[in-house]
C-alpha cells in the first residue's frame, strides 16, 4: 500500500488543473488541494463498472450508495439520523452559495466567517448579495493554536447578520476545533440566531486523532441541529474531487425544504461516476486512508524540519489535520511571495485570496522525492535572492 503514496503518476497534459496551469513553465504545484497519488483501488474498480454499464443518463443514489454514505457518517461520526436528511450536491463550494442565499431568504443581510479561509468562504455570500464580515482568529496564548476570536465575533454581527460559515478542519490552519471550541460557536450561533454552515471536508484527514480528534458538528444534540447545515465529501480524503460528488446533512425538515428551494434549478445534479466513487471510498477505503495518513505525517515532519532548520525566519502553523501548510513569509519582506516562488519554480497558494496577506498556502500532498524537490528549490530561490 505504501508505494501508492511513494508514486507520482505523470500528470502533465491530462487535464490537470494542478499541473497544467503552468503551460509548459518548469513549475512543481504545491498549491490547489488535490493529491498527486492514485485513488483507492476499489474506487477504481468501481468506476470501471460503472464504465461497463455504458449508459451514463441522468443518476440517482442507489440504496446500496446511499447505505454506504449512512454506514459511513454512523462509523465515523456517531450519526443517527435519517438519511432523509442528506442533500446530494455536485460539490462542496455551491453549497457554500445557497446556505447564504437560504440567510438571505430569512432576512439576513450579512454573514461572519474567520479569516484566513478558504477562499469560497468569502466569495459566496457575496455571489447572493450579502455582505462578508470576517474576524481573524487568534494565537491561543496556553497552547499557540489559532482559535475563534468571540469578542470581536459578538461585535462584528447585528439583527441582520444570518449565517456563521465555519470550516473544521479549518483551510488552511489546519486546526481541528475541540470539543469547547465548537461548544463556544454554538452558543454564540444560538445566541445570535445564525444558521451555522460547517465545512467538513477534510474531516477523515486528522494527523492525530488520538491527540486532536475531529467533532462533527452532527455530535452535538440541542438548538443546533435546527440551524445546523454540515457539508461533507469523500472527495478531498480520497483524492476524488475531479468527480464532483458532495453532500448536505441537513437534520431540520424545514430548513432542508429551504435549502433544496435555494439551490433551485441552477446547480446541476451529481454525475453518474459520483455516487459510485464516494460509497467505494466510503465503505472500501479505510486501508488507503491509514497508508495516506502515514505520507501525511511523514511530509508534514519533512516540511517542518526543512523550514527550521534552512528558514527559520519563516513560521510554519501547527497542523492537525489536512495535507495544507500555512507558513508566514512576511519576514522575507518579497513584494509578492507567490508570484516570487512561482517564477522560481514553486507553485504556491497566494495567502492574500484567503485573508492573510504575506502568508503562503504549501501543498504536500504527494510523494517524498516530490516534497523534497520543491524544498530544494524553495531554498535555492531564496539563497539566490540573498546573493
């Protein structure tokens, strides 16, 4: 199972949004959050039969996908519910969309989200007409962890603030909120009457989970499971986001009717390859994902011995869960970081589309020879600059 993630498929000139935005430019990608490693192989095999089946009209779950998706949410996430609840959508950033046009629907003029964040957060309530208030965390001064800032919180919303967008694991920290953390949010939610949007989709990626376990919102009983919309794929875990395949679990009836009237007839159904993949992954995967998480832990420790010991100017956030690394360049004082690497050969996220301003957004979702590559050219592009 290693050498899957010991691999690097050849990717260039597939089609790959990742590698082949650089055209035919000398550039490793460490930027979009996709994985350069081959999907489970039970995911393939079961693409492969839907391939034989050769009839790709308009789909539907079929009762064995959607028992797997059920199975899933019971196994790892302590979900009970209905599976009425679940609302199938083609991926996870239109959702981002009509949970804010479901707020404007109910009055809101505005919604709160903390930065920095994966960019959708900030473009979606835009895209309906609302206005984006955004709080950046704070350095937790016990444990250095970037956490909820509730007083400015509480002073950022007024009556017309109706939606809370929050992202757990958060993209691109890397935090995985505990247990009071996600408490404190639902009390000030219930408090303030928001609906509470939360974007899990890096939740099966926890580096520790004896240490920094994940709490779904789903585990939690009371007032939030009337205003909750929890936002779940199998896609980013298992390197399937190319299929377009996310789902809503929305526990109250009548805020899933809003939700559903929302998303109207402008987002498209979820493919025919979509429902397939994700209940393979979902019901087959488990294996793949322990051998991910091993590549993940190993990269992560890579990353940051290499930062500390070529750059230590250079502060690399503590990282719970994803495959992303939020450093801090700002002591580098480059006009533009990203634009600076990427010349250089490195392709990075640009912290400012996130929030954060002299911030970058690192990759290492892929194999080691890959990871150490760009590190070479990462110090090598500074050194030049030095000189």
């Amino acid at each position: 199972m290693q050498s899957t993630f010991d691999q690097t498929p050849e990717r260039r000139g597939s089609g790959s949004l990742k590698w082949d935005i650089y055209g035919n430019k000398d550039v490793l990608p460490f930027w979009v959050a996709d994985m350069d490693f081959e999907s489970p192989p039970e995911v393939l095999e079961a693409l492969h039969q839907r391939v034989a089946h050769g009839v790709f009209g308009y789909t539907l779950p079929t009762t064995d996908e959607k028992a797997a998706v059920l199975n899933y949410l019971r196994r790892r996430h302590g979900y009970t519910g209905e599976g009425s609840a679940l609302v199938w959508l083609p991926g996870m950033v239109p959702a981002l969309t009509i949970a804010s046009a479901v707020a404007k629907s109910r009055g809101a003029t505005s919604a709160l989200t903390c930065t920095p964040v994966y960019p959708p957060f900030l473009k979606g309530p835009k895209d309906v007409g609302l206005e984006v208030r955004s709080v950046p965390l704070v350095e937790d001064p016990v444990s250095r962890r970037l956490t909820f800032n509730f007083a400015a919180m509480e002073k950022c919303v007024d009556a017309e603030t109706g939606l809370f967008i929050l992202c757990n694991p958060h993209n691109p920290v890397g935090r995985a909120y505990s247990k009071d953390e996600l408490s404190e949010l639902i009390d000030f939610c219930n408090r303030q009457d928001l609906l509470l949007c939360s974007d899990e989709i890096h939740c099966d990626l926890i580096l520790d989970d004896a240490k920094t376990p994940h709490h779904s919102l789903l585990g939690f009983e009371g007032d939030v499971q009337q205003r909750e919309i929890v936002l779940m794929a199998a896609s980013k875990t298992y390197n399937i986001a190319g299929i377009g395949c996310a789902f809503a679990v929305i526990p109250d009836g009548q805020l899933r009717i809003a939700f559903r009237k929302a998303a109207g007839g402008w987002v498209p159904p979820v493919n025919a390859f979509g429902y397939p993949a994700t209940a393979a992954a979902f019901r087959h995967g488990e294996s793949w994902r322990q051998g991910l998480l091993v590549r993940l832990r190993e990269n992560e420790a890579i990353l940051r011995r290499h930062l500390g010991l070529h750059h230590p100017e250079i502060t690399m956030a503590p990282i719970e869960a994803t495959y992303l690394a939020w450093l801090d360049v700002r002591a580098l004082n480059l006009k533009n970081p990203q634009a600076f690497f990427q010349e250089r050969g490195i392709g990075l996220s640009d912290g400012t589309d996130f929030g954060g301003p002299g911030f970058l957004r690192w990759n290492f979702g892929c194999s080691k020879a890959v990871l150490e590559e760009g590190l070479a050219r990462f110090t090598k592009a500074l050194a030049s600059e030095v000189s």
